[in-house]
C-alpha cells in the first residue's frame, strides 16, 4: 500500500526549491471515507482543497500539480 502522506511530505520539499512554490507552506493527505484529498497551506493563509481521484502515486502528483 503506498503511503500517500510521506509522498505528499518529499513533494512539498521539492516544491518548496522553486521559486513558484517558495510560500507553500504544508502538503497533507486526507482520506474521509471514500474521499481523498490533498490540503495545500500557503504562508499568507491560503488553503487548497485538491481532489485525488486516482490511487496512483503519479496520478497523485499530476493531481496536484494542475490544481495547486
């Protein structure tokens, strides 16, 4: 089973040594029953509520990355 969150976690490292992401404060997965999402936190405060549909890791990145 992968394990969403340390992804999520390694992503937001990544993310955070670009200078488009530099303010991304938090990436964290949340799974409510069938739902899954990721939260995106910004240091202004800024919250993203990012739907997952795929259970595939890439799918999960490319999720991300077009709604961030």
């Amino acid at each position: 089973m992968e394990n969403y969150q340390v992804i999520c976690s390694l992503f937001f490292l990544t993310l955070r040594q670009t200078r488009q992401y530099d303010d991304l404060q938090s990436l964290r997965h949340v799974e409510e029953g069938s739902e899954r999402y990721v939260v995106a936190e910004f240091t202004n405060g800024a919250i993203r509520k990012i739907t997952v549909k795929k259970k595939k890791r890439n799918k999960m990145i490319k999720d991300i990355l077009r709604n961030i």
